[in-house]
C-alpha cells in the first residue's frame, strides 16, 4: 500500500521540497520561517502531520549551521507531533568529516548523525555522500542516492563532445567518474591528488597524458573551493585537451572558486540543485522520489 507523504520544505530547500512533493503526488506542508534580528529561526508548521510519512527537505550548504538548527527545529516539531519523520538532506555538511584524520578531530558527522535522532527523525536520504563510509556512523537507516546518472544524462544532451574523456580529481571520486563515462561511452582516468592536512594544499601527480584534440569532463561529488578542479584543469590544458567541463553534484562554488577554474581553462560548470546556483543545472527532486517511493 503507497505510503501517504506529506512533504515539509525548510527555507533552504523550498524548489526541491515543492518538486518533490509534486512527484510523489503529496501535499506540501506549509511552513512558516522567520528570522529575528539577531539571527535567530522561529519556525511554525501550519499542517498536521499525525501518521503521516512525513519528508522534511533540508539542505544543509552554507550557512550550514543554521540550516542544520531549522533542520532540526522541523524535526523535533513534527514528531512530537506524530509523524513518522524522514530527513531528505539533498547536501549533507560535515559528510567530510567521518573520521579523525589528526588526533583531537571530532569526528562531526557521527555528532550530526547523533543531533538528527535526537529529535525524532526516523531514516536519512541524501545524494552523493563524499564517503560511503559516513554512512555508517548513523544508527537509523541512511541512504545515499547517486546524481551522477543525471549528470551524465544531461551532458549527453546538452553538449556534443569530441571523443570525451572522464576525469576524476582524486581517487575517491573515481567510482562515480567510472559511472558516469560508462553512461556517456567514453574513456576515463583517475588523478592522484594528495592534501597536506595542516595546510590544506593540494598537490595532483602528472600523469602525461595525450589528450589532444579530446574533450574533458571533470567528475566530482562537490566543488567547493575549486581548488582540486583547478589544479585537474591545468594539467588537462598542458596535455592538450580542448573543451573542460567540471561537473558536480554539489556546487558550493565558494569565493572566487568560478573566477579560479575558469582561468584554468574550465568552459563550463554543470551542478545539480542540492545547492543553488546559477550552475544549478540538474535537479534531483525526480532522484528523491524515485527512492521514497520504495519505502
């Protein structure tokens, strides 16, 4: 028996929440957001949600904080109230901190996946976590749905490529850069890029590559700097590829990371909507839908 859904967006997801309650064919909760003077979220959710399934759709990119305490506010609100809640967090913060890389490092992610069962929320869906790893730190079911297909669907679509290549930045995107060339039928390479932990500098291997004439796709889970695109384009240029593309799931695109990858010699950046901008090509609300639909 279908499920009956009842979405409730947070203000930082109110284009996703709407897509997806319109999939799933469920009522969109009203919710009422305001912000006081000193920052502070009042939060009033005008829809009863007693035994209904309910998804709260919350990114949670920059301010995170914030959007993570609206997130939660939402949560605990609408449990108390009844509802059997799903947390749908379409970019998860903290998802690169699943481990103590230096002594004294809080492992973040297993505080969120702490904060997030606390206040009632039952499962967590979100798309293209960094690490499949971190999905272990949460004690309620937690999933991951891939954008990737979605990505290269739209780069077929929209681009005519000239015996493209995939690249993934680093090795722990090289399973989603495998993924998505399979979709689009070309070639693909991993780099080897290595970050100083104190730092934060990045150093990527030159692999002496021929790449002349060949377009290139620059596949990542999210680009937030540009730092790791920046340093991949540059090589791809010195090898000769003509036409870069760098796309991402999540595009948080900080500062003047545009400016950085662009000087590289990147043409175009394709995102999806997990973070809003005007590179926010592909939208994952069909994504999420598809997964709630199987519960």
């Amino acid at each position: 028996m279908p499920r009956d859904w009842l979405v409730a967006a947070g203000p930082a997801s109110l284009d996703i929440g709407a897509g997806l309650a319109s999939k799933l064919g469920a009522k969109l909760a009203k919710v009422e957001t305001v912000d006081f003077p000193d920052g502070e979220s009042k939060i009033r959710i005008l829809d009863e949600p007693r035994n209904k399934s309910l998804a709260i759709v919350q990114s949670l990119y920059p301010p995170q904080d914030k959007h993570l305490l609206q997130l939660l506010l939402m949560a605990h609100k609408l449990s108390e109230d009844g509802a059997e809640v799903n947390a749908v967090v379409p970019y998860l913060a903290y998802a690169r901190q699943d481990k103590e890389f230096l002594k004294g490092e809080v492992v973040t992610l297993g505080v969120v996946s702490h904060l997030l069962r606390s206040v009632g929320v039952r499962r967590l869906v979100t798309v293209d976590i960094h690490s499949a790893q971190g999905l272990g730190l949460f004690s309620i079911p937690a999933y991951s749905c891939s954008a990737i297909p979605l990505l290269a669907e739209y780069i077929i679509t929209n681009y005519k490529l000239r015996n493209p290549i995939a690249v993934s930045p680093d090795f722990g995107s090289s399973s989603r850069t495998e993924a998505f060339a399979s979709i689009i039928k070309s070639e693909f390479v991993s780099f080897k890029k290595t970050r100083d932990r104190q730092t934060g500098e990045i150093f990527t291997e030159d692999q002496a590559l021929n790449l002349s004439g060949r377009d290139a796709i620059i596949v990542d889970d999210m680009i937030s700097t540009g730092g790791s695109v920046t340093k991949c384009a540059q090589l791809l240029k010195k090898y000769g590829a003509s036409k870069l593309i760098a796309t991402c799931t999540h595009g948080l695109l900080l500062g003047s990371a545009v400016d950085r990858m662009t000087s590289a010699g990147v043409d175009d950046i394709v995102a999806s909507n997990t973070v809003p901008s005007r590179y926010s090509k592909v939208d994952v609300a069909p994504l999420l839908a598809s997964y709630l639909e199987t519960l």
